[in-house]
C-alpha cells in the first residue's frame, strides 16, 4: 500500500543531509511552508543551497533559517525586500552567497530538472550582467533564426518543501489561489519532495481533472493546522 | 509658450487608450498599476501577474484582504469572473512565449532604439534584485515603458546609450512619459505625440536627441 502521509513535519523532514540543496516554494510569503522550514531548522541540516523566488520576510520563516547560519548559498529572484534585513545582514557581511537568477529562468531551470532536459536557450537576460557565470566570464550564447539567447542549466533540488491545500495518500496535490506559485514546479525538480497541507482527502474524492500535482511527484505530505497568510514582503501605503 | 506636465493618473490614462478590447496585459509594480485605473469602460482586457494569475481584479475592500492572493508587487488583489491561476513555469512560459499583448513597465532609462535598464542603479553596496523584470522586458508582444520623462535633476531618462545595468537590448516600443509618447525603433525617437504648448524643438533639446516628426 502506498501511504505518503507523514504523521508529523519531523517525520517527513528524516534524512534532509548536510550540503543539501534545498528548494522552498513560496513567492513573497504565498505558498511559504512555514511550518517545515520550522522543521528544517529543527532537524538541523547545515551548509544548505536554499532555492526560493525571495530571501525570507521578518524573523520568521526562511529568515529564521537565515539567521541560524546553516545556509551557505540563496539562489532567488528578489532578496531586497522591504522586511529582508536578516539577508541584507548576512549578505553585506560575505556571510552568505548570493545567485541571482531572473525570475521567469529560475523557474524554467527548475522545470527543466524535472523534466530531464540538459540545458536550455532562454531569450531573458541576453545581454545583461545576469548573462555572466559567478567568476564573471561570459554564459553560452547563441543566435538562433535571428534571436539572441543565453544557455542556462536546470538547477537540481535534493529535497522540495512546498505548502498545498490538499493531498491524499497517493500525494496528490491541489493548491489555494497564488500560493501555487513555484510548489509544482519545485515537486517535479527534486529528488524529495513534501509538501504540508491543510487537508487530507480521501483517495478517489479528488476530481481527477483538477489535480495540480500528480502524486509521482511527492514523496511525503504532512498536515498542518490551518492558518491565515500573512501579509509580508512589501512597503505599507504611506 | 508654456506647457503642463502630465500628471500621475493623466499619464496613466493616456496609456489606457492605447490598449484595444482583449489584450492580455502585464502592469508592472509601481505607477504602472496606475493604468488599471484608466482603462476605457466597454472594453474588456485580462491583468496578468508573473506569481500565476489571468484575471486579477482590483484590491479588495478594506478586511477583505487574503494574502493567498497578492499581485507582484505582494499586496492583496482580486480574481474576476473567468480569471484562473497556474504555476511559475507556466506564468513565464507565457511572457516568454509571446503570449501577453502588452506590458508596462516603470526605467530608470530608455534608449532611443529600446535598450531598458530598470532593474539596478549598479550602486555598489546595493543588495541587487531582479524578480521578472529581465523576463517581461523581453517577453511580451509589446513593452510600453511609463515614467517622468527627466529625473528630478532634470537629465534625460531618455538616452542614447544607457549607463545603468541593462534589463533588456531592443525591446523598448513606446514610452510614454509626463512630457511626450515617443516610439523607439532602430533608427531612434520618433515623436507620438507631446502636451500642449511643448514644441518640438523644445522636446529634442530635453531629451537631447533627434526625435522624427510625428
């Protein structure tokens, strides 16, 4: 029998190892799965890549991660954020490095892990400092029926962390509103995928048109009490 | 002769009557959202936004707030009837794909023939920050740029090369700015139209480049 449901976040968390790669969906503080990053801090892994669109809002969440120090290595889209002061920190102080990724090539270099393929020509970034490796020296190019593009590689998770709204035992997945965001796409790129949810659903009661995330593609999902989404990552109105 | 600048929501608006029933459009984070505003009534145009919507609405009432459902910028939106949400990969897959019609975007400069660069002032020490700025430069069918078109020293954000860090080679169409709509095409500015009372020789010498007459 398949039974993917994990009877608690440190259960599903077991065997997360030191270096890990470790992708977090989430965009600003949508679809961020609070409670296993509280996990991940708990379980202790150390020396982490952690992949998510941002780099942690407030003390909670991936900035408590942050500050812990077990992160070596952020690739993300946007860490400048109005409430980023626990990366700012560790980043003007070379605590932490940095890859910034454009954000529509971060998620395709996720869904290319996923899905098997080597390397790809995206059009984003063509020409701009962002086409340029970590030591500076210039990323493939290629000119194809007349359009510029620059190669990009997939980027490989270990383990995926993403928060859904609902799952069966089967892993299968549906999500609420944007906080879909990178979650499916993340399942796919890693090797260990959970994803906490704030139902179970009984095996044959999802529509089989809806689901988001076939359950081939997560390996434990866990329940977590319900609560409201915080607001989290951009200035007030004055 | 004297002249007034566009205001904010004049400028916003004069955007809105560019966009024709049924274009799929991105508004990007800041006056861009403006626009939404303004759109002509009778003419129906689906909002697209990078984090996985079609369909955003207006921000909701005051406590009605459910961040779940937030546009780029992270602040809370609606979902109109028929609007519909799918993941990041997809979301760019449609930029990317030449799928939206329209995006606007906010610069710190434009070139004449449509470099962008709005994504850093390249100030050491700044953390840099990139989001979907490079991807919605370069995926739409059209990308509009929205912004004063001299900073507050009064240099030109309209340029022949950019100095800031690029966000995309080309791929500026139009921009629309407080003083003037200007088209860049590979032969540089070419002149749209401009607020009362500006004249032409007065704009070029603004901008400090060659804009062909209208």
């Amino acid at each position: 029998m398949i039974n993917k449901i994990a009877a608690s976040v440190a259960e599903a968390l077991t065997g997360i190892a030191d270096g890990a790669t470790v992708l977090i969906g989430g965009f600003g503080t949508a679809g961020i799965p609070g409670e296993l990053i509280d996990g991940l801090i708990d379980q202790g892994a150390r020396e982490l890549t952690v992949v998510n669109n941002n780099a942690g809002n407030g003390d909670t969440g991936l900035a408590a991660l942050l500050k812990t120090g077990r992160v070596r290595k952020v690739i993300c889209s946007f860490p400048r954020q109005a409430d980023s002061h626990v990366f700012d920190a560790l980043y003007r102080s070379g605590q932490l490095e940095l890859e910034l990724v454009p954000q529509g090539n971060l998620a395709e270099r996720l869904r290319a892990a996923g899905a098997g393929i080597g390397a790809f020509f995206t059009p984003t970034g063509f020409g701009t400092e962002l086409a340029k490796n970590a030591d500076g020296s210039p990323k493939e190019t290629r000119v194809i029926n007349g359009k510029s593009y620059v190669l990009e590689y997939p980027i490989f998770g270990d383990v995926a962390l993403i928060k859904a709204e609902r799952g069966d035992r089967w892993g299968n997945l549906t999500y609420r509103k944007a906080a879909r965001n990178f979650g499916p796409v993340m399942a796919t790129a890693a090797r260990r995928t959970i994803a906490s949810v704030y139902e179970i659903a009984e095996l044959g009661s999802f529509d089989p048109e809806a689901v988001v995330t076939p359950g081939i593609h997560v390996s434990a999902i866990v329940q977590i009490p319900r609560v409201a989404t915080q607001a989290g990552g951009f200035k007030a109105a004055a | 002769m004297s002249y007034t600048r566009r205001t904010k929501d004049e400028l916003a608006r004069r955007v809105a009557q560019d966009i024709h029933d049924g274009a799929y459009v991105n508004l990007g984070i800041g006056q861009p959202t403006l626009v939404a505003n303004h759109l002509p009534p009778g003419i129906e145009v689906v909002l697209h936004s990078e984090n996985g919507i079609l369909g955003m609405g207006p921000a909701p009432a005051a406590g009605e707030e459910d961040y779940d459902l937030i546009n780029a910028g992270k602040q809370p939106v609606t979902l109109l009837p028929g609007g519909v949400f799918f993941h990041h990969a997809d979301s760019f897959a449609m930029m990317r794909g030449g799928h939206l019609d329209i995006c606007v975007l906010g610069a710190f400069q434009v070139s004449a023939t449509g470099d962008l660069a709005n994504w850093s002032t390249g100030e050491a020490g700044s953390i840099p920050a990139v989001g979907g700025a490079m991807d919605l430069a370069i995926g739409a069918k059209q990308t509009w740029v929205m912004m004063d078109l001299l900073t507050k020293q009064g240099a030109s954000k309209v340029v022949a090369q950019c100095s800031y860090p690029l966000t995309g080679i080309g791929c500026v169409k139009r921009i629309y700015s407080d003083l003037a709509t200007l088209a860049c095409t590979p032969q540089g500015l070419k002149l749209i139209d401009k607020v009362e009372g500006l004249e032409h020789a007065e704009l070029e010498k603004l901008v400090g480049l060659p804009i062909a007459a209208a």
